[in-house]
C-alpha cells in the first residue's frame, strides 16, 4: 500500500490538497497520513519537565484540532473515510523542514500540499514550492488552491526525452494504479532531427500500455515554455501534469520567472506531480 503524507495548516487553502488527497484514495490503494507541524510556545522556565509537559499539552490540543478538520472534511465531501490517520508534531526549524524529515524518515511514497498565490514563485502552505521540490527526494503532488475535486481520468506527462523509458514507466505506474491514461507532451526545437509522432507513440506503447497519445509540438522561441505548456494543457485538459526536475534548478524557478512570457498561466488550475530527476 502506498503512503501519502498531506499536509495542512487548518486554512481553507489547505482543504484542497487534502480534497485531492481524499479522491486519490476513492480510486487507488493508498494510506493517507495528514500532517500538521506547529511551533510550540515553550514557556519560559529553567525546569525542563515544565517545558516537556507544555509541548506534550500543546501536540495533543493539535492532534485533536487535526482529527476533528480531517472528519469534517470527508463529511462535507460526503466520502466514507479509508485508511488514514492523523499526525501533529512540534516544528523545530521550519515547515518544510519538518515535512521532509517525517516523510523521509517514514517512507512516504508521496507528499502532497496545497499552493496558494501566483507571484514570482507560487507559495505553499507556510513554505515555497521550489524549495519543497529542490530538497525532497519524496514525489511531490502541489494541488491549486483553486482545485475541485473530479476523478484523474487523463495524466499529461511533460518530458525532455531524457530517461523517457525509466520516467515513462514511473508515470505509467501511477497511472495504472488509478485507473488512468497518460499523455506525452514534448517541446521540440527547430534544430532537432525530425520526430515520427506515430513512430515514437507506437515504440513506447509497447513497452508502457497506460500510454494514450503523443503530443509532439515545435518549440516557439517567442512565446516562452510555460505559456505554450499552458496552451497545451488548455487543449487536453489533464487532472494531473508530471515533470521531472533536476535538484540544483527546479522547474519552478524557470516557470515562476519574472518575465511576462514565462508567466505559468495554468499554475493555479492543474495539480502537478514533480519527481526528482535521476
């Protein structure tokens, strides 16, 4: 059984990640731990069974705040809960500290979180999205706070045709497991070698049935990567977009750019699933 660890501080914002979360749930075999990190207010006191037993009082006042938000949540959605438990710990340095040390240290498949916001860089829960991604070597699911739920029927997988088979049969896996097909999308320039569409699409379904179709498209060098990923994704209509991103520059950093024609028009509509390079 997979693990997702979702995580919330208790805003509306952070309802979406744990509404997508939930519908994961209904369609593959997954346990979802939702997740709360809060810096504790120590009192100020040399006695350190003082300051032990405050911190204890305070995880437990937020382990049942987290417990009665989760039960709430799946009675609005009207979801018969499956199996999921719910953890609040004390955050010692940051949040996203504290989020990738518990989903590293206990073996989570998945971390999934809820943005909000659309500037520079698209913020997270407390955090930044790049810097969740460049740390985490745990897939990150980053779900629009603007998300309603709807079944992942259709998943596009964004690709350089770096390591397309190993990434493919990642995508494809997830995939399998909910019920879903993929999509490849690839931006190709002019100076590239041609590209048989009905060549490639047949080679790869070979090997990776879950895949669907092929989208080969000419990079513009004008309009920029984001804006014509967005066109894309306006066109297909996927419930999820895959990348994969190198750690010592994420994809998020090249999106998020201050130019205009990098602007990541779909940031805030599409959930995407981001993996860590090889």
């Amino acid at each position: 059984m997979k693990k997702i660890l979702v995580t919330t501080d208790f805003s509306t914002h952070s309802k979406a990640g744990m509404r997508f979360a939930i519908q994961l749930a209904t369609q593959m075999d997954v346990e979802l731990v939702f997740f709360h990190s809060f810096r504790a207010l120590v009192p100020t006191t040399v006695f350190e069974e003082h300051i032990k037993s405050a911190i204890q009082q305070q995880t437990a006042e937020h382990q049942k705040k987290l417990e009665k938000f989760v039960a709430s949540l799946h009675r609005s959605m009207k979801v018969t809960p499956g199996a999921y438990r719910c953890v609040a710990l004390e955050d010692y340095l940051s949040p996203e500290s504290t989020i990738l040390d518990y989903a590293h240290n206990n073996a989570f498949h998945y971390i999934c979180i809820s943005t909000r916001g659309a500037g520079k860089v698209q913020k997270i829960i407390g955090t930044n999205t790049s810097t969740v991604i460049l740390h985490s070597s745990v897939p990150v699911l980053a779900i629009p706070h603007t998300y309603r739920v709807r079944p992942v029927k259709k998943i596009l997988y964004s690709s350089d045709l770096e390591n397309v088979d190993k990434e493919l049969s990642l995508v494809s896996s997830f995939a399998q497991s909910l019920g879903a097909k993929v999509g490849l999308a690839h931006f190709y320039y002019p100076t590239e070698m041609k590209l048989d569409r009905e060549t490639l699409a047949e080679m790869w379904r070979k090997k990776h049935p879950q895949l669907d179709r092929v989208y080969l498209e000419k990079s513009e060098l004008d309009k920029g990567f984001a804006k014509q990923l967005g066109q894309l994704l306006e066109k297909v209509k996927p419930s999820i977009v895959v990348f994969f991103t190198h750690t010592n520059k994420t994809l998020f950093d090249k999106l998020f750019s201050t130019s205009k024609s990098e602007t990541f028009s779909f940031g805030t509509k599409v959930p995407m699933l981001v993996y860590r390079k090889a």
